[in-house]
C-alpha cells in the first residue's frame, strides 16, 4: 500500500511512537535499518514494514507493506541520513518470573541510553537469559537504545518491575543475588559462582540504591590497579563475562 501524505492517520500515528508516552499507550515502537527490521522479524516482534519509495522488499513477508514517499520517511526517521527501510514492532515484555532462566540482570535507574543498549547487547552476547529494568531506567525502546542493542533487544525476556520485589522472588527461587559495589565487596576472582544467579548493576552517578543493596546475598567488585570505577556497561560486561565463564556456562 502507498501513502503520500504526512497527515495520513496512520503516518500520524507513527510520528507519534517517536515519543515515549504513545510507545507506552500502544504498545509499540519504530525501528530503522535492514538489520534491526530482520531481527524483529526473525524474533517474531515487526508487525508493519515502511519502505522508502521505490524499494524492493522480500514477497515472501508475511506482514502489512506500506510505501511512503520521501517526506513521511524523514519525519520517521531519528537519523539524520535517513533510512530506506523502518518498522513497527510490538512491545513484548513478560510480566511474570520464568523458572527456565538461570542468569538474571538487574538494572537500577540507568539513564544512558548508550549505556542501555551496550549493556542489552552484551547481556545476549554473554548468554543472560533475563533483564530485568526498574521503573526509572531509560526507555529501552527510545531508538538510540535499540540501535546500540544491535538487535539484542528481540532476544531477551524483558521485564520493567519493581526492583525490591523481583528480588524476594529470586529469593522464594533459591537464586542468589550479587550486587556490583566499591566497598565492601568481595573481589571477583573470590567468587564461587553457583549455576543460578541475578547481577545487579546501579546508575552512572550514583550507583545502586541502598534499600536495592541491602537485599542482596553479596557485593562484588572488579579488581582494578588505577582507577576506583569503570563506566557502568563496561563493568557489567566484565562481571557478565566473568559469572558466565566461571560458573561453566559458557558455550553449553
């Protein structure tokens, strides 16, 4: 189908999910670039195609194809290159604990959405299963998250709850939780690391709250000849790496 014009109700529509109350009142959230839009198909999230006037898309998608000029993808876009392809994907958050999921993130008002993504992207990249967001984190549907994700995004069980009460549930599920910290923190190469777990990695400024730490079974740190802190994805990379590769997952 072609749509020409930028006050088409539907084109409308989709101006609007670049906004983070219209993404959360329907549920949905635009992306650009061929390699998100196959990574949301192949997870089962794009539910629209928008393609650049005089595009060639695959026949064999089995989804609504809308054709729109020039003018409606610019407004679309958040690049400003601009893409020839962009999505609607579905919000697909789980609203309940699984008991198939081993390892746990927890993240405690993130605000970078830099961070976010690298932190989403690394997560899959080191096998964690479960994310698990509190309520004043950054939007991970905000597009500069999901393109830091690569992708990773489609692939986690997402979940944006209160903090304190997912971790008395993996608490009644015998999964310890380990909390990253400065001081009084056992070092990483200390750390027996068991076949369940949750991490829990705090802001940028001012780390995890301390109602957040004191729920925690442990703190942990990362051994550092220089500097007292690391910018907070890359730390979370360390500790992911490190509890996946001690604790034998890796590679399974």
């Amino acid at each position: 189908m072609e749509l020409t014009s930028i006050n088409n109700p539907r084109v409308k529509g989709w101006i609007k999910l670049k906004e983070k109350k219209y993404r959360d009142r329907e549920q949905k959230f635009l992306i650009e670039g061929a390699h998100l839009i196959e990574e949301a198909y192949r997870a089962g999230w794009l539910e629209t195609l928008i393609v650049r006037q005089g595009i060639t898309v695959p026949t064999e998608l089995n989804l609504p194809v809308y054709e729109v000029t020039n003018e409606i993808m610019k407004r679309l876009s958040t690049l400003s290159s601009g893409e020839n392809v962009m999505g609607v994907c579905k919000i697909s958050e789980n609203e309940a604990f699984r008991t198939d999921i081993t390892s746990w993130i927890l993240l405690d008002g993130i605000q970078d959405p830099g961070n976010m993504g690298t932190i989403l992207r690394t997560a899959l990249a080191f096998g964690i299963q479960g994310v698990i967001l509190s309520k004043d984190c950054v939007d991970v549907y905000h597009d500069k998250v999901v393109r830091a994700t690569q992708g990773a995004i489609f692939h986690l069980s997402l979940q944006r709850t209160d903090l304190a009460a997912f971790i008395k549930v993996l608490e009644d599920n015998q999964i310890p939780v380990f909390a990253t910290a400065l001081h009084d923190a056992l070092p990483l190469q200390e750390m027996k690391i068991p076949a369940r777990y949750a991490l829990v990695f705090g802001n940028e400024g001012n780390g995890i709250r301390s109602n957040i730490l004191t729920l925690c079974d442990q703190r942990i740190k990362i051994e550092m000849a220089t500097f007292e802190s690391l910018n907070v994805a890359v730390a979370a990379g360390i500790a992911m790496y490190y509890f996946q590769y001690q604790g034998g997952q890796m590679g399974e």
